[in-house]
C-alpha cells in the first residue's frame, strides 16, 4: 500500500542550497512504499538557485517511486 507524505519548505536566497541538499537527501533515502509530495515557498531567491529546485520536479528513482515537488513564490 502507498502511502502519500506531504513535506513544506520555506526559503530565502541564504537558504536555498540547503533545502535544495535536503530534497536530493530525501530523494537518495525515501522510503518505496511512500509518495512524497513536497512543497516549496520561497522569496528572494536567485533564478540560479530555482533552477536546481525545479529540476527536481516529479523525480522518479531507482525503484520508480515518484518525489513530487511544487515551488511556488510569495511574495511580502
């Protein structure tokens, strides 16, 4: 049986590469019964940086199960 995990990020600019370590992490180490939608809210943060997250969208790994993640901006 699949079980669906919802996981929220909140991130700036100076935390960016660290969420983006914490995703692959939780990519590398999921458990294969689970489904994990992960949502990440960010401000400020450079396009370089967004882009390593958003390739990171509906990643499948060895065993094909799938991490779903949505970045979305807010704004002050």
């Amino acid at each position: 049986m699949t079980k669906e995990i919802d996981i929220a990020f909140i991130t700036d600019d100076n935390y960016a590469m660290p969420t983006y370590v914490a995703l692959i992490s939780l990519l590398k180490n999921k458990n294969t019964q689970s489904v994990y939608n992960v949502y990440v809210l960010y401000s400020d943060v450079k396009a370089e940086h967004l882009k390593y997250m958003q390739n990171l969208i509906t990643k499948k790994d060895e065993n094909n199960s799938i991490l779903s993640v949505w970045v979305s901006c807010c704004r002050n």
